[in-house]
C-alpha cells in the first residue's frame, strides 16, 4: 500500500515541477531567434522573415497531430499565400532524408524553410507537446503559442494583424 501512496505523490511533485518547463510562451513577448540549417544546408535564421506574418510550426514527421497539421496549412495555402505568411517548419530529432521524403507531396504555394533543430530550438521554445504552432507577427512579436490550432482561428488571427497593420499604416500616414 506504501508504494502505490508514494509512486503517486512522487508523480503530483514532478508534474508540479515540470509546470513552468513546459509552459507556453506569452503574447507579445519578441519571438526568441535562431540559426538552422535547411535542407540543402543553408543557414536560416527566424528574424529573416521579420516583416512577414510567419507560422512557426514544431513537430516530426511521425506525430499523427503533426500530420494533421500539415493537411491544415496546406489547405490553407491560399489564404496564407495572400496574406504574405511564410511557414517556418522545425523538425525535432529527424534525419535530413525522413524529412526530404515527408516534404515531397506536399505543394505549397506560400513560402516556406524546412529546417532541422539542433537542440537549440527545442531548448529556446521549451518544446515539450507536438505539435506546436506558433504565430509571429510583423515585429517579430509572439500572438499565439499553443497546441494544434483549428483553421479558422489561425485565419480569423492572420486576418486581423492584416487589419491592424493597415491602421497603424493609416495611422502614420495621417501624422506626417
């Protein structure tokens, strides 16, 4: 009976701990940057595509959810193609070849890196559930962090940093 009672004790006090391991990363704070490597062993850093709404997607090719998630964004392909998003897909603990055969019937029109981690973005991301999306936008400014997203809340959050970008833009061009 004791070790039943101290197994699950012992479980309450890691998970208690693991809390702030896991934790998601908060709107508004500056998306943390890094340098991979894509497929072709370019050097990619996050902040290249500052100035552009970008969908940071971290996964592998074997997660079912991260499966999924690719399905959702390549039929979003259009929308994200208008709205001049790029996709940034990490993948955690791949070889380059899993990763080439995983990319090869998917077709997207809007630009996209493929990019292998290192550990570094596992680390700075602190990437504990797969798949993770996260949506940066044009400063380089974190708006949504989290799990799998359904389709029309990534689209209903790209349409309005669109929107607010045409206001600030409105906004300065009535200042000067």
């Amino acid at each position: 009976m004791k070790k039943p009672l101290c197994l699950c004790l012992w479980l309450i006090v890691l998970i208690g701990f693991s809390g702030p391991a896991c934790a998601w990363l908060q709107s508004g704070e500056p998306a943390p940057d890094f340098e991979l490597s894509d497929l072709d062993g370019n050097k990619v850093r996050l902040s290249d595509f500052q100035g552009r709404i970008i969908l940071l997607q971290l996964g592998t090719t074997w997660c079912p959810d991260c499966l999924r998630q690719s399905r959702d964004l390549l039929e979003m392909d259009d929308f994200l193609f208008r709205h001049e998003a790029v996709v940034v897909k990490v993948f955690f603990q791949e070889n380059r070849g899993r990763v080439i055969r995983f990319m090869q019937d998917k077709n997207f029109t809007v630009s996209q890196a493929v990019l292998l981690d290192d550990g570094r973005v596992h680390r700075a991301y602190r990437v504990f559930p797969i798949p993770r999306l996260l949506i940066i936008d044009r400063r380089f400014r974190i708006v949504r962090d989290g799990l799998r997203p359904a389709t029309g809340e990534i689209q209903t959050l790209i349409a309005g940093l669109d929107q607010t970008v045409t206001a600030d833009s409105n906004a300065e061009e009535v200042e000067h």
